[in-house]
C-alpha cells in the first residue's frame, strides 16, 4: 500500500514544497505552543477584495499538505489590522464625506459608511470572515483592537520597548531623510479621540512601560505603550506579531518583499525566529494595473462567482502563484473548463498523480465525483449565443437531447453551469457579438459543410463531426484552418473564437446545426433569436 506521508514528502506541487520548509523548522523537536501556526493578514481600510481570498486559500493549501506530512496540530490566523488609522478615503464606499471627517482615527472608531455595523473596521471584518466562512475555510478570526486593549500583546510591547534602539536602527535606514527625523515605532492613539498620531517619541522607560511624545498640539505627553494606548508601525507591528504568537509561515506579494526582510529583522531582534514565508506575485487588472481594495478594479469575489462556481476561483489562485495574472472578466470561462478538466481526470489518476492534481488541493484531498457529461462552459457560452436566451429550459432543452440521462435534477452542477453561462452571455458576450458577412470563399465552404451535415446521421459523435469540419476547410483552400474555424465562429456565432466547433455543432444538434447554416447563407440577421 503506498504510504501518502511518503508521497506529500516528495510531492512536486508547490503547497508541499512550501510544507516541506514549515517542517524542516522542527526537525529536532516540536513547538513548545503546541501546534504549527499559519497566519494571513488583512488591512480593513477597504473592503475585502480577490486578492485577500486568495491568500488565505493558497495558506490553507500549504496548511493541509503539512497535515499530510506531519501530526503536529495546526492553526490558521486570519489576523485584521483594525488598530490601523484611516489614512485615505477609500473610492468604492458611500458617505466619503462622513469617512473624510474621521481621518486617522483607528479603523474601530471610524463610523460604518454603510450603517450595518458599529464602525467601519468591524464592517469589513464582518464581510471578510461571512465571505472565508461561505468557503468553509478553517480559521481563527484575529482582530488588532482586542489583542492591543485586551492585554494580550503587552509583553511584546515591553519587548519592543526594550528593543527599541535596535529597532530604530533596522528601521531608519529604509526611510527617507525627513521621515527619520520624526519615526518611530511606536504610534499613540488618542484616548479620547481615537486618533493614531504619527508623532516624534521623545522619551523611553522600558522598566515603566511608557513612552513621552510630542503631542500634535505641541505639548509633552506620558503614556503607557500596552492596553491600547500605543500600537506599532505596521513593520515593527508585523514582525511583534511574528514574534507574540509564533508565527510559522506567512505569504505576502511581491510589493511587500522588503517590508518581509525588516519585519523579519525584528522578529529575530524580539528573540524569535522569524517565520517561513511565500512572496506571491501581484493580481493585475486588465490594464496591467495592480489591484488595488481602495481602488476597487479588478474583480471583486461577488463578481467572480456571480459568473462561475468558487471552484474555478480556487483553481486560479491554485496555479503558479509566483507568476503574475491578470484578473478580469475574460479569464473566467478558461478557468471554468480547466476545472472540469482537472476533475475529469482525478478518479482515472494514479494516488502520486492525484496530489499533484489542483483539484485534490482545493478540495482537501476529497474531490466530488465529477458530474458534467463532456460539456465544457464555453460549448455552454456559446449555446447560451446562438440560442440568445436568459432561459436556462432553452439550454437544457439542447442539452438533454445531447445526453439524454441529464437533468437539472440529476446534475446540479451542471444546472448551476447553464446559470453562470446565461449571466456570462448576457453581460459580456451579447454586448460585443459581431457577425461577419461571408465572403465568396466562406459562401461556397459553408454550402459544402452544409450539404455534408445533412448526409450525417443525427447522432454523429462530436469528434465525427469535427473531423468532416476539418475535411471542409481542407477542401476549399484554406491555407490555415484556422482561418476556416475562425470564419464559422465570426458567421454563425458573432465571435472571434469558441470550442470545438465539432462538439458544438453535436450538442446544438445537426438539425439545428443546418438550419443556423441556411440562415447564414440567405443572409439573414443571426444576432436576432
């Protein structure tokens, strides 16, 4: 029997090769908290965005190929940095009048634009953890507020305090010159206010616990560094937060490489070791623009799985998180057939095949079987085209002839599919359909195709049909038959590209297939249902 600790050891996917290095951190003994500690962190100055999902996905990846190789207990941290001051008014949220007012105030005092929660930190808080939550992520919910007032970081900031000439000695050189005459680590928050004051710190008594600082108004003032009087710069707070909860393993992107080195440097400087980390390459609009929460572009999670099921999401999170993607509407139809793919061939796979395959990361060793019949999305896409339809019955009419043991009822998913690819259609697709007039060559083609999809019996399968495709093409001249596909899709479908124009051509029926083909070649208006 093969032994899948065995395997998980020498597996080639990148959650083990990161597991591989959480696990060489206890070669000799286990960790004194008891368990291997996984952390995410999120900024609550914006609303949770794409890129916040993935990285708690892609840490729990890493976390269960640890559990494959180890029986250490382990722990995943969605920490929130709520202590935070708003610096800026976020573009995509209401009442920016209202957020305005409240400028550097920690995110727990600033009022909730949207009026469903008690401030604005905890509204994003709250919509991060509804949204990880309707994943089933595994995780522990970590708010900055309750660990700086509830005391649970004091002992680290009495470390800090300790340190603090080292750490200002990591810290100033990375800062420019009228920066360093004002830094440092320590941020006091207004009691009364709520306001986190980016001041000069004048004094440190480490054995008291406290700092003086020149407070904005110019007067001197006393204050203790713990309960939450004082949080940290957010690298001297990253690297406490390493060092306080002994942080095992946390990713970041690529904008955030030399934040990881001194927050690193700090964490060492406290007395711990610094964690093992992942730098991930940044997620890209269609501009080549980086995604940004105050922006708002890029995709936003609802629009995602407004248009495509969660799988198809994990699975592009899941694919080279080193190299940078581009994130918009038009990568998610491919995402959605590589799924189907991956899921397809899992069952069929040897077991050292299988860990490697995406689907056996996102879904935790346990994929579903899968339920879809040989139809891709984009065959779906383009039904949902020529049929110029908003009614999934329509499709499933096609479908059902197509494989006649489908159902809504028996297949769910792909009821769920015929969904997402009538929203798709509508929104992307019907917009930019344009039909090419035939030309000469395409008339006499077309006419040839024709005729031979009325001499095939009904049932032809898919790859049948493909191969007469081919041999049309072939015999009219085409000198790359990609020009002869790509002819049927601008003539029939109002389209640049598609699937298998054989698979499509089986699933819309060869009836229906010839009477498309003789509106086309009469000329008619094909963007009409």
């Amino acid at each position: 029997m093969t032994n899948l600790r065995d395997l998980a050891l020498n597996a080639r996917a990148w959650p083990f090769e990161e597991a591989r290095k959480v696990l060489k951190r206890y070669e000799k003994k286990d960790p004194e908290k008891g368990y291997i500690l996984f952390e995410t962190g999120y900024g609550p100055s914006g609303l949770p965005h794409i890129g916040t999902f993935g990285e708690v996905l892609r840490t729990t990846m890493v976390r269960r190929a640890f559990e494959m190789m180890s029986d250490i207990p382990t722990k995943l941290i969605a920490f929130s940095d709520d202590m935070d001051g708003l610096r800026k008014v976020p573009t995509n949220v209401p009442n920016q009048d209202m957020l305005t007012a409240a400028l550097n105030k920690r995110l727990t005092k600033v009022p909730d634009p949207f009026g469903t929660h008690p401030s604005f930190g905890e509204h994003n808080n709250a919509r991060l953890c509804a949204f990880l939550d309707s994943f089933g992520f595994e995780y522990e919910f970590a708010s900055s507020t309750d660990y700086y007032f509830s005391g649970k970081f004091d002992d680290a900031l009495i470390r800090v305090l300790e340190c603090y000439d080292n750490i200002q000695k990591i810290m100033l050189p990375s800062l420019r010159d009228e920066r360093r005459e004002t830094y440092s680590p320590f941020l006091p928050v207004d009691p009364d206010t709520h306001e986190v004051y980016q001041v000069p710190v004048l004094h440190t008594d480490p054995k008291n616990g406290t700092i003086v600082y020149r407070h904005p108004d110019g007067r001197e003032v006393e204050t203790p560094v713990t309960g939450g009087r004082c949080k940290l710069q957010w690298k001297p707070d990253w690297g406490m937060r390493w060092y306080a909860l002994g942080v095992d393993f946390e990713m970041s992107g690529k904008d955030l490489i030399d934040s990881v080195k001194l927050s690193s440097r700090i964490c060492e400087t406290l007395g711990a070791p610094k964690p093992e980390t992942l730098t991930y390459e940044l997620f890209l609009d269609d501009q080549g623009q980086k995604i940004s929460k105050s922006k708002g572009n890029g995709l936003s999670m609802e629009e995602w799985l407004t248009y495509a099921p969660g799988e198809s999401l994990s699975l592009f999170m899941f694919h080279k998180p080193k190299t940078a993607k581009k994130l918009y509407f038009d990568v998610i139809p491919k995402a959605v057939d590589e799924y189907l793919v991956f899921l397809d061939k899992f069952p069929d796979e040897e077991l050292e095949r299988q860990i490697e395959n995406p689907v056996w990361h996102i879904h935790n060793g346990k994929p579903p079987a899968s339920e879809v019949p040989g139809i891709s999305f984009a065959l779906l896409l383009n039904l949902a085209s020529v049929c110029n339809t908003e009614d999934k019955a329509v499709l499933w009419g096609f479908i059902s002839r197509y494989v006649p043991e489908a159902s809504p009822e028996n297949d769910p998913m792909l009821d769920h599919l015929v969904g997402f690819a009538l929203r798709y259609y509508q929104d992307f697709v019907k917009p930019t359909k344009s039909f090419k007039a035939p030309d000469a060559t395409d008339l006499a083609a077309m006419k040839d195709l024709r005729d031979v999809l009325a001499g095939l019996p009904e049932h032809t399968s898919a790859e049948d049909v493909q191969t007469e495709v081919y041999e049309v093409g072939k015999r009219h001249g085409y000198e790359n038959l990609r020009d002869w596909f790509k002819a049927l899709y601008q003539i029939l479908l109002g389209q640049e590209q598609g699937p298998r124009i054989g698979s499509f051509f089986a699933l819309y029926g060869l009836a229906d297939t010839i009477a498309l083909i003789d509106r086309a070649l009469a000329g008619e208006d094909l963007s009409a249902a």
